[in-house]
C-alpha cells in the first residue's frame, strides 16, 4: 500500500488550523463605506434596487458615519445629491452645496473619521452627464477647473481624501494644481483610474439620480475589454500626482486589481460597485443563496486579487460578521 506524500488536507482539518494558515483576511479596518446625502431633514429614503442601502439628509449620515466608526470602519466615501441641478453642476462646487455641508458635518461630530469625497459632476448636472456638454458632448478642458473648484470646496470644508470619479483626462493634475494653490498642498488624491464603463453601476444611479439624459459615458469610462488601457490609465493618474489608484467595479475586473497592484507601490483601492451589491442581495432574499456567506467570499477575492482596500455598500453588515 502505498501513501500520497502531499496531504494539502492535513492544514484544512480544523477551523483553528484552517484560520491559522489562512492567506488573505478581512476587517472592518478594510472598508469604505458609501453615503448618499441629500438635502432636506428627517430623509431615510430606501433605495429600491439596493435593499439596506438609503438616501439621508444630513443628521442621518452623521449617524450612519457613526455606527460606522463604531464598527471599526475608518472612511465614508461622499456622494451628495442637491435639490437643484444645472446644466454647470453648479451645486458640486458650491461652498453651502450638500456634500460640502456633509464633510463639514461629519468632519464636526466624529472628528477622526476619514471623510473621502466622490469628485464628478454627474450628480449635480441636469443632463446627469459627468461633465459640462458642447456640441452634445462631454467637454474634457472645460470641466477640468470645475472638478478642481469641486475638490478645493470639499477640502476647504474638510474632506480628508479627494476622489475624483469623472475620468476626464488631466483631471488628476488639474485638482493637484489647484489644491496646491490654496495651500491644500497636504490632502491625497485617490483617483478612479481604471473605471470601466459598466452596466455594474445601474442601481448607483438610482441613488443618486444620476441617469444620464441621453447617450452614455463610454467615451470617457474605459471599454471593459480592456486591461493594458488601465495600466496606461494608471502610469498617467500616477504621474499627475495621484497617490492611490481604484479600480472600478471589483468583482468582474479582480485581474485588472491584480495587474494594478503587481505595478504600482501606491495603495490600491477596488469599489464593489451597486449591482455587485444588489445582485447579491437579490438571491439572498429569494433564498438562493447565503447572502452572508457570498458576501464574505466575494470581499475577500478582492482584497486576495490584490486590493488593500474596499469601497463597499457591505461594509457595515461585513464588519458586523467580522466583529
Ligand atoms: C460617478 C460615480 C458613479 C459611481 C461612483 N461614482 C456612477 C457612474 O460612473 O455612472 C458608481 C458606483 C456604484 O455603482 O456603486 N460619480
């Protein structure tokens, strides 16, 4: 009789065996947590395709930011969302718009939570487009000093993190410059640099209203084919200053995370985008799947694939499981 001598069963016998050589954990100290302010008092607004997930005026985030730290989870990621859109965004860059009053908020009732703003004018423009149009298209150079009039407000009111979402080229290097000019010289830039035009971000725009108008964003987010384009995008943010790099969505590009992180010496950010969120939650209560279970195995290949750390609209119920 002869005996296999590998046994890679021998380490998987028993849970403290299993955990003690396990590669790749989660904590709470992991995620980013998504909120979506509007304007208004009292507002808790479910989100239809995102179950668990709100629209909240302001005293509701301070709250939600802080079970958050509560839990463990050391940033929110803003998105605001105003009352009045124009053709400009004018609200985006606004010194008493939303999202600039949320940082202000937040920054004020938990002083050392890290506030990140989500910087791009989709939410405040009236044609939900991430820039101001010419011609019935997205101008690049003229929305270039509002994305910088947007990150200079967000930091002057306190934001700890700027993180622009837009995907104009030069964006990353125009916020710097002008961060720079008013002295900011100290507030990070993490810059969505591979973002994938994806159908991943169709419930997103159902929380913040954002549905664009007419066309859609493929000449600015990159064409899911890709990955050598995302190195490239990457090498660029990287050289205009930025100093952490996203992937956007995670779950269908954990190569593209992969590839980020084998690159660059910069910490590397992926955002489980809103279907990844809702997709899950959708067969959980059709009793398909164990939510809680898929929920844990998809945020650890993200962070195995490479990621340090996870936008997630998960993370208050991961850290909850993860205590
Ligand atoms: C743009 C932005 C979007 C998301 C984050 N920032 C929407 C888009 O690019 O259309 C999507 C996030 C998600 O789907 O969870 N402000």
């Amino acid at each position: 009789m002869s005996f296999p001598i590998h046994r890679p069963r021998r380490l998987r016998r028993s849970p403290a065996l299993r955990e003690m050589v396990r590669e790749t954990t989660l904590a709470p100290s992991d995620f980013i947590y998504p909120l979506f302010v509007v304007e208004g008092r009292d507002i808790r607004r479910p989100i239809g395709s995102m179950p668990g997930v709100f629209n909240l005026s302001l005293e509701h985030a301070v709250a939600e930011a802080k079970q958050a730290k509560a839990l463990g989870v050391p940033a929110v990621l803003l998105f605001g969302i105003p009352d009045h859109k124009d053709a400009q965004g004018s609200q985006a860059y606004a010194r008493e718009g939303i999202v600039q009053r949320a940082v202000r908020e937040i920054k004020n009732a938990i002083p050392d939570m890290l506030v990140i703003v989500d910087v791009c004018l989709c939410e405040y423009t009236d044609h939900g487009h991430c820039g101001v149009i010419e011609g019935g298209h997205v101008a690049n150079d003229a929305t270039l000093p509002l994305l910088a009039q947007m990150a200079v407000t967000c930091a002057q009111a306190g934001a700890d993190v700027i993180a622009p979402s837009d995907m104009m080229d030069g964006r990353v290097a125009a916020i710097r410059s002008a961060l720079d000019e008013v002295k900011l010289t100290e507030v990070p830039i993490l810059s969505y640099a591979a973002k994938y035009a994806s159908g991943f971000y169709g419930p997103f725009r159902e929380a913040a209203q954002s549905t664009p108008q007419f066309g859609d964003r493929r000449t600015h987010q990159m064409d899911p084919g890709n990955v050598r384009e995302a190195l490239k995008e990457v090498d660029l943010d990287l050289e205009e200053g930025a100093d952490m790099i996203m992937v956007k969505p995670a779950l269908s590009y954990l190569d593209v995370i992969h590839r980020v992180r084998e690159r660059v010496d910069v910490p590397v950010v992926a955002y489980n985008v809103s279907a990844e969120y809702s997709m899950v939650k959708a067969a959980a209560q059709n009793g398909w799947i164990d939510g809680d279970r898929l929920m844990l195995e998809i945020l650890t290949s993200i962070k195995r694939a490479g990621s340090d750390l996870i936008i997630t609209y998960h993370s208050l119920e991961a850290a909850k499981l993860l205590g």
